[in-house]
C-alpha cells in the first residue's frame, strides 16, 4: 500500500494542476499556488514534478494520447450524423484540456518538446479530418473535388484548434467558464461543420441545420 500512496499523490496533483490552469491560464499560476491549493508543502509537490514543465507535459501528454484514441474514429464517419457526434467528442476532449489551447502561442514559445509535439496534433487532426471527408465522400454524403480536399481540411483544423480562443476573446470574463462550456462546444462544432455545406448532399445539408437548430443556441456568432 505504501508504494501507491506516491501515485495517488502524483495524480492528484496532476488533477488539481488541471483545473487551476482551465480556471486561470497557466502563465497565472503558480507552483506555489497549486500546492496551497492541494494543502501539501511545495517540497511535496517539487518532489513528483521538480518543475512546472513536468507538470505542463504530464497533462499534455494525457491529451495527446486521449486525441491519439479519437482520431482514429474519423475513419468510421459516414455522414452528417457521424461528422456531428466526432466533431462534439473533439471538442470536448479540446475542453477538457483548454488551457493549452488558451494559451497555446505562450506554451509553444517556451516549451520545445510541446512545440515539436504540437505539430504532431495538428498534421493529425488534418489526416483524421481529410479521412473522415473521404468516409463522407465515398457514402454520396458529400461531393468534393480533391483539388479542395487540402484547403478544407486545413480551415477546419484552424477553426477546429483556435476556436476556444475566439471564444475567449469574444467573451474573456465567462467564455471559459465550466457553465459556458456546453455552448461553446456546440457553436464549435456547428462553425467546422458549416464549412461543408457547398459540398454536402441536399438531404445530409438540412440534416446539418435540423442538428444545429435542435441543439445548438438560438443565436450564435
């Protein structure tokens, strides 16, 4: 029992790390802070991660492996159905982990190995988004020339990735904040897919706008 009391501890901090940085960016906080947070002494917390960028990589690499998993599923995405349900799911893994996508310019500027690794999510996204226009192709679900298939592909891993940060910018004091999250996934979800609607069948088209008129907000930007 005694080995595992360590873990637990290293977990926990991971945990609590997570919600300061979703709460307050993570250039606001500090070590110090989050071991005040947990009740432990910093000498508890430097002894599991001896630096804040051990604790920014942990968690980083806890997404990494989450996207890693959801990618995959792009392969299955046949329609707008399937599109609406992955693109939801992204977001929500994007949620859940917002504070590098909050402040993702500061943490690439400091960070080498999140910026090395960060081109790895974004050449990722990209592939999984290009297979999941071919599963939507090959179903008659959307008609796209391939000569638009990269271009496409690249606007909605932009929109896909810097989305949460119009929303903050839109709204700094409460885009953020765990009430605004539903919303602000949906209004996410809603403006990537929204770039295929040149290419999408008729019937799959009013599909889309019956989704985003049952669940999304009544009005959105």
């Amino acid at each position: 029992m005694a080995k595992k009391a360590p873990r637990r501890t290293a977990e926990r901090i991971l945990e609590v790390t997570l919600d300061l940085f979703n709460r307050f960016g993570e250039p606001n906080v500090s070590t110090t802070l989050i071991s005040a947070e947990m009740g432990i002494s910093p000498g508890n917390l430097y002894y599991h991660y001896p630096a804040k960028d051990e604790l920014i990589n942990s968690l980083f690499d806890r997404y990494e492996r989450g996207l890693s998993e959801l990618l995959n599923a792009s392969d299955g995405v046949r329609d707008v159905e399937d599109a609406w349900f992955f693109m939801h799911s992204l977001f929500e893994l994007i949620w859940q982990y917002r504070f590098l996508y909050r402040d993702l310019n500061d943490l690439l500027s400091k960070n080498r190995r999140l910026e090395t690794h960060f081109q790895w999510v974004l050449k990722n996204k990209t592939r999984a988004v290009k297979a999941m226009l071919d599963g939507m192709s090959r179903s008659g679900a959307v008609t796209i020339d391939s000569r638009e298939l990269e271009a496409t592909a690249t606007c909605m891993v932009v929109v896909l990735t810097y989305w949460l940060s119009f929303e903050y910018v839109r709204d700094p004091r409460r885009a953020l904040e765990p009430e605004s999250a539903q919303q602000a996934l949906l209004r996410g979800a809603h403006h990537v897919l929204n770039l295929l609607v040149p290419y999408l069948e008729p019937g799959q088209r009013m599909h889309l706008l019956g989704l985003v008129g049952a669940y999304a907000a009544p009005a959105t930007t």
